[in-house]
C-alpha cells in the first residue's frame, strides 16, 4: 500500500506526545548539529532526569523527520524495552524511509538491516549528496539493563557506522556498549542545562499575569528544572497562581503533594494502582473491567486528575515517570489488591495471558504455588532466583 505520510517519525509507535506549550530547546539543538558538523559520528545528550532529554532528541527528530529514525524507551511502558518492540518499530519507519511504502510484513526478520543494505547504502548517498546526514535517535536507552543493551547493540550493529550519525541521550559511559567494537567512532557528550528565564517565561505564557511572578517560579523550580516547571504548570492551571504562591510562601507546599490532594477516595486509589501496578498499559474499559467497576466511574475518574495522559491507543499513563515512582509509594497497601484483581481477571479471559507477564504476577504477590502449577519445578527456581 503506498503511503500518504511524509516521514518515518509518524509511523513510530514510541514518539513521544507533542504538547501546545512546548518550548524548543534552540541552543541545544544548535550544538548538537555543530558537533555532527564536525565530524561527530555520535552525540550523547546527558544529565539528571527530569532535565528534559527526551524533549530534546524530540524536537531534533522533528527538525529533521524526513531523514531521521527514532526510538524512544519509556519506562512508563515496559515493551518499549523488548526487542521485538524494537525491531518492529525501527524497520517500519526504515521500510518506509527507503521505499516509501509502510510494511506489510507479518514477521520481521532479526537480520532486517542486513537485507535493507543495499537499499540504505543507497539512501545514505543521496543525503550526502544533498548535504544531509542520515540520523539515528535513540532516547532512554540508558533505562535498560546490561543484556538489554546488548540486545539492542546486536542489531544496531549491522547498520553502517561511519556513514550515518547517532543521537543517544543518557550516560555516555553506560552507553558505549552500544558503540561498535572493531571501528574508531568519534563521538562528542553535551550536558542538558534547566531552562534559562526567557524558556521559563515562554513555558508559561497560557497562564495570566505568570510573568509577572517569573523569578518566584523561576527559583521554586531549583532554577528552570523543566520537570518541576511542569509540575508548578499544573497545579497553576489547576488552582491559579496566586493561590499556589500564598501557599508556597507559607511553607505548607510539595509539588507531588499538592496534585495528589485530588487523589480523595479509595476508588481513585484503586484506578491508580491498577494503571501503577499492571506494568502494562490499560484502557479505561479494561480497568474498569479489572475492578469491577463501571466504565463511565473510570473515565470520571482517569480524566480528573491531571498526572495521568492518554496515549495514542486510549490506554492511561502517567504523565512522567516521577510521578508514577510517588504513586507506587503512596499506593503501596493497594498492590497486592490490585494483583490479585488482575490475575483472576487473566484467569477469566484466556486471550490475555499472553498480553500480560502472569507469571511476574505470581512471583510479585509471592503465590508460589501457582507459580509451580504454571512452570517446571527447574524453571520455577530460576525465575525465583531472578
């Protein structure tokens, strides 16, 4: 079928969502560039979390769409992590980069790059020839743990370092696993600075008279941290922000506090361990169905607070992974509740135990007789050992 799209980045699965307050990060990008300019073949964007890496590579995927691949790992989605996610979600925006068409491929096949070759090779001249590199992004990385990024180092090493260029974001220590072993690559590291006053100013110009208060919002956030930007973003919007200033100057103010006061019941409490707890990503009929709840009480529920978002298959998630952390702390009693519903709910429908890690499930609510009714007695004690 041949398609109606313009680049690859919309047939990624895993890009990240675009908001109408989103400030460009110029400078960073500015650099990044400078140092590929330069004869860079890898840039590693680096920093705390909460700095705003991912917005980052983002926005570098969006500036250069027709001639980019990306893939972005999110905790707050555990297949992301796997290779078959991976895979699938490299080789569609490929397929589509170099032949213009999506793929139809039912399986794909673990040595995709190499049969894409000749094809990529042919790609990677043309850029140069209009003066433009071919740009691999790759956010999160840094989430996975050694095997994982051995895993992905298996199939990233097949594609033609030295001719393209690489954007990672994350450790670069940690992610020179990833680099391959027989080949010199040149690779430069930036660090990602908090937004300066004029971002911050930007970030917050739906809210009336905000830049007035620049510098006190600028000072709660330690200084432009764009995550707690967020965060001052939204209890604002929420309650105004002269109350949030009244409220901070008393000293009677947490950020992660302050959005969970409308977490005021037990059945919120339940929704949210369900979308905390399931490691995988629900919908607002699938979680009711889970709590044997009604649906509409969910949607009620999942679109008055304001740290969770919707993806782009309707499944509720947190809006980052900080408050999914705080969530998982202050939900904690709720855990074994919330298990117990979703295994009997697996139980009940058989279609679903391949979607979700039942045995995990087990072993997180130490059931461990099911768990030997589930596997081998050998395969039980390597899991346990896990």
């Amino acid at each position: 079928m041949k398609a109606s799209l313009i680049s690859p980045t919309l047939l990624n699965t895993t890009f990240p969502f675009s908001t109408d307050d989103e400030v460009m990060r110029a400078a960073h990008l500015q650099t990044v560039e400078r140092l590929f300019s330069e004869g860079n073949d890898v840039v590693f964007i680096e920093g705390p979390s909460g700095y705003g890496k991912t917005h980052i590579l983002k926005q570098f995927v969006q500036k250069n769409s027709d001639h980019a691949i990306s893939y972005f790992v999110s905790v707050l989605d555990k297949h992301t992590y796997s290779r078959e996610c991976f895979n699938d979600v490299i080789y569609t925006q490929l397929y589509f980069l170099l032949t213009g068409d999506e793929s139809t491929s039912v399986r794909i096949p673990d040595n995709f790059i190499i049969q894409l070759r000749t094809e990529l090779d042919k790609k990677i001249r043309f850029l140069q020839h209009k003066k433009k590199f071919l740009f691999f992004v790759l956010d999160g990385l840094d989430a996975l743990n050694q095997q994982g990024l051995q895993t992905f180092k298996e199939i990233l090493e097949d594609l033609p370092w030295g001719k393209i260029k690489f954007l990672f974001s994350g450790d670069s220590e940690k992610l020179e696993v990833l680099l391959p072993d027989k080949q010199k690559i040149k690779y430069k590291s930036i660090q990602v600075i908090p937004f300066n006053k004029e971002e911050t100013t930007a970030y917050f110009r739906q809210i009336p008279n905000s830049e007035k208060f620049i510098e006190q919002i600028f000072t709660i956030s330690s200084d432009g941290i764009p995550q707690k930007l967020n965060q001052i973003k939204t209890i604002c919007l929420d309650t105004g922000i002269d109350d949030f200033l009244i409220e901070f100057d008393s000293g009677n103010i947490d950020l992660y506090e302050c959005e969970w006061q409308k977490v005021d019941n037990e059945k919120k409490r339940l929704v949210l361990s369900a979308i905390a707890f399931s490691e995988t990503q629900l919908e607002d009929e699938k979680i009711a169905r889970i709590l044997s709840f009604d649906t509409n009480t969910v949607k009620e529920i999942t679109n008055s607070l304001p740290f969770l978002t919707l993806t782009t298959k309707n499944c509720r998630i947190f809006k980052n992974e900080y408050f999914l952390n705080y969530s998982k702390k202050r939900l904690k009693t709720f855990e074994s509740v919330v298990i117990r519903k979703l295994i009997r709910y697996i139980l009940h429908n058989d279609s679903l135990v391949e979607e979700f890690d039942l045995p995990s499930l087990y072993l997180r609510n130490k059931q461990w007789k099911e768990m030997i009714n589930y596997y081998s007695y050998e395969t039980f004690f390597n899991q346990l050992e896990k």
